[in-house]
C-alpha cells in the first residue's frame, strides 16, 4: 500500500517537472511566472520543482533580468526606469532589479542617453524642445540624461 502511494507521488512530481520545463524552455521564465502558470497545481509539488529547476539553473531571476536588458537595449528605445518596470512585472523582485542597476549602471547610463537622443531626433520635427523633455520625463528619463543627450545633439 505505501509502495504505491509513493509510486503515484513520483508519477505526480515527474508529471509535472516535465510540464514545467516544457514550459521553461519554450522561453525563459522567471520564479514568479512558473510559479502562476501552474497555481492550480499542489502547492508542495510546485515549490518543490521550481526549486529542483534552480538548482539546475533552468530558472534563475538574475539571468532573467540580464536576458532581458540586452533585448530591450538591442529592440527598443526606455529609460533605466522603463526596464525595471518591464521586468518587476514579471514577478521578480524589485531588490533584485535594483541590485542588477547598480551592478551596471555605466552601460544602463549609456543605454538611456542614447536612447533619449533617438527619441529626441525622431520628435525634434513635431515637437519643441520642452515637449520633447516633457515627453521624456514622463517616460522616466533621467534629467541629467536628457540634457546630456541634448547636449550631444547640439553639438
């Protein structure tokens, strides 16, 4: 009898370590996101995988968060404010964010200049340059990278 309780409970951990990395391999997830796709799962079994997956460094928050920086610094044009929100909204911790700024702050401070000064060319037509630093404010730019990428243009 107990022999086969734990063999259902090893079929059932299997089950769903296979489901779980289908699903983390199809495209790099974090903790938090595992964690929602399968809530409707037993919650032991799930801490207890995605445990099992970081040991293994299949998930891992930190690599999560580099990953995606180098997306966004290669498709699209944010500020340092726009990637942190991008990537808390997929569950990872906020500490964790803020640990990977200020480990890379240089090249992150780069990133948003030059990502200020493409916005900046690209509105300069329509837009006076207030606007334009309105614009950028809202958008989470930080003033100093904004006048330096003015500066930059003028010049």
């Amino acid at each position: 009898m107990n022999f086969t309780n734990n063999l259902e409970e090893a079929e059932k951990v299997e089950k769903l370590r296979n489901k779980m990395l289908k699903y983390i391999l199809y495209k790099k997830r974090t903790e938090e996101e595992v964690r929602n796709k399968f809530i409707s799962e037993d919650n032991n079994l799930v801490e207890d995988a995605i445990e099992y997956f970081k040991e293994l460094n299949y998930i891992n928050d930190y690599d999560y968060i580099e990953r995606s920086v180098k997306e966004f610094i290669a498709l699209k044009k944010l500020s340092i404010k726009e990637v942190a929100y991008k990537i808390c909204q997929k569950g990872v911790s906020k500490n964790l964010v803020d640990e990977y700024i200020y480990n890379n702050k240089e090249a992150l401070l780069d990133y948003e200049i030059s990502s200020a000064k493409a916005i900046i060319l690209k509105k300069s037509g329509s837009l006076e340059e207030n606007e334009i630093k309105n614009y950028l404010i809202k958008k989470g730019y930080m003033k100093e990278s904004i006048n330096i990428a003015l500066d930059d243009i003028e010049s």
